[in-house]
C-alpha cells in the first residue's frame, strides 16, 4: 500500500475510518520518515490521524519503525537506567525536573533527558541546561559517555534522530501536534529499563501505558504530569499508570507519599520569559542545599519518583530520604558541578 491508500483508511470519515494494522502503521512510517511522500501527503496523514487518533497498536509499530533508524545510545549494562522524555515545554511553573534528575543522579541514579525546543513561548529545560553550564549539543556517542561517568546526560533528538525531530518542527507550520509528538515520547534512546512519561491529554493516558506493554518495556510510569512535562504535582494528587511486567496498574501519586507535605501552586511557579538565568540561580540554590520550604520540596518529590523508578529506592518515601540526603551531604551540589564542564573539553 502506498500513501494515497493509508490516508483513505484513516480519513475516510468520523464513522467509516479504521486503524492501521501493525505492518500498515510501520510502513507509513517508514515512507515519511524516508521522504517517499509528497507534502501534501505529509500534511493529509498527519492531520488525518490527528483527528482519528492514533490507536495503541499504531503508536507502538509507529514508534518501533521510527526506532529502527537510530541506533540505541551505547551504555554500560548494570545503570540504574530512567528514560524522561521532556517534549511538553512550560509556561507556569519551573523545570522541577532539572533538579530533580541532579538530585537522582546524585544519589546513584542515571538520568537519560531528552526533548526538543520548538514552541517560544514554552520553554523546554535545554536553555535552563544551558545557563546551569551543562552542554546540551551531545552526539548520542557522548551522551552515553556523560551517562556512565556522570549519571546525567541531555540529548536533544534532533541531534539523536533528525527525522522525528524534524516532523516535530511542523508544529510550527501546521499548528497542532501530530503523532510524531507521542512517538518522541516513546523513543527510549538509550532503551533504558524504566520509563517515566508525562501527558496532558486524557485520550493517551492508557493508550501509552499500553504501547509500552506492547514495545516490550517492563518497567513504566506514565504521569497526567504538571504542564504534560514528567512531573508529580506538589499542590494535587497526580494521576498515574504505572507498568510492572505485564500489568499495569491505577496509581494516585500524593506528596505523603514521599513524606512531604502538601503544597500550594505558588513555589512551582516558573520565570517569565527570557529569565532563564534566575530559574537556573533557583536550581543552584536548591541544589546546593541554600532553600528550604515549596521549591526543594517540589524538587525532593520528583526526585524520589525518579529514585524509585530507578531501583535505587523501593517506595516513594525511600526515595525522598535519599533525595534529602543528597541535598544536605552537598553530594547534588558536588554533582552539579561534575556536570559542568568546560565545553572545549567536549567537541561538538
């Protein structure tokens, strides 16, 4: 089948269109990732499926297709491996992510972030990287290198999977989201044995939580994450899937769980735009153990999930005790500074 016949089944209309099968699905990935469509086609798959919404057996053979042009990221077995894909971008509130994944990292963990910046006025966590003094412009070669020495590394897909993240960019032209969105979600560069991801549209919650069943990962939490980015809530319960083996199972994520209190929205709150550098001062802070109260505490949160996503904890509230403990040794404040480096020490 060719383009023309995909685009028919799926946009045949709000009753008569049907799923890809799984070969179909790869296929049509595999003729728009190799440029065998015109534009025109491009832009009617894309929106097409847009509107149908993509079935859960059509985002896993879409993203296993899409997987089979880049290479996985070569890490050393026996990391405490967590994937945290940041596609969502923020408006309201601060990467608590960024602190969190130090702080993880800091306490055994390897943190492997990856993202794509294309919205302006929703920020994703690379320029804040970047004023921390952390190189965000890593080969997958190098990022792999950054996660065995150092337990962190950022990788921005373009430079991973040029393809996906060019598609992503028609954001701009088209306006909406399209199906490359939830695949560089799944992506899992260095197939790393757990997943955090974060959504905002109820529609994917389950359907992802299933794809990764259905990709064979084993070990999963998908997040209704503050802003669609891989984040708990420090002023609500978080709604959560989490994937253990084969089943899948409901979670409501509270900050007592953690063994933190509950907060408000107000120490969330991000930086206008174009003041990176005082949420980068913030991170410093926190990280180097000068804060007390909201912030640390939304920090510590995500850090615990990201510990206990990683084995490095068996609960939430393990978690955050090794994330505090990390904070007042000055070990997340030492792992900062490892990860800042001197760019010419790094070519790239």
């Amino acid at each position: 089948m060719g383009m023309q016949e995909f685009i028919a089944k799926i946009g045949a209309g709000q009753k008569a269109s049907k799923d890809l099968t799984w070969e179909e699905a790869k296929q049509a990935m595999r003729l728009l990732i190799e440029g065998q469509a015109t534009p025109v086609q491009v832009g009617a798959f894309l929106l097409a499926m847009r509107f149908k919404m993509e079935s859960v057996t059509e985002l896993a053979a879409f993203t296993s297709a899409a997987r089979t042009y880049a290479a996985p990221l070569p890490v050393p077995q026996g990391l405490a491996l967590v994937d945290l894909p940041v596609y969502a971008g923020k408006q309201d509130t601060f990467h608590a992510s960024i602190g969190a994944a130090i702080v993880a990292a800091a306490g055994g963990a390897a943190i492997l972030m990856h993202g794509h910046d294309i919205i302006p006025n929703r920020p994703g966590p690379a320029s804040v990287l970047a004023k921390l003094g952390i190189v965000i412009e890593l080969s997958p070669k190098q990022a792999a290198d950054e996660l065995a020495a150092k337990g962190f590394a950022y990788l921005d897909v373009a430079l991973y999977h040029p393809p996906v993240a060019r598609f992503l960019d028609l954001r701009l032209e088209l306006g909406v989201r399209n199906l490359f969105h939830p695949v560089a979600r799944l992506l899992n560069p260095a197939r790393a044995g757990a997943q955090i991801i974060g959504l905002t549209h109820p529609p994917y919650f389950e359907k992802t939580a299933e794809a990764l069943a259905m990709l064979g990962c084993r070990q999963a939490l998908v997040l209704r994450g503050v802003e669609g980015s891989p984040e708990l809530s420090l002023a609500a319960a978080t709604k959560a899937l989490e994937l253990r083996g084969e089943r899948i199972t409901p979670m409501t994520l509270h900050p007592k769980d953690a063994g933190l209190p509950l907060g408000t929205h107000q120490p969330m709150a991000g930086f206008p735009p174009g003041q990176t550098d005082k949420e980068a001062d913030l991170l410093k802070k926190i990280l180097g153990n000068q804060i007390r109260g909201g912030q640390r505490d939304w920090v510590l949160l995500n850090a615990a999930m990201l510990l206990y996503a990683s084995g490095k904890a068996t609960t939430f509230s393990g978690g955050a005790k090794l994330a505090q403990q990390t904070l007042d040794s000055g070990a997340a404040a030492k792992k900062l500074s490892e990860l800042t480096v001197v760019k010419e020490t790094i070519h790239v």
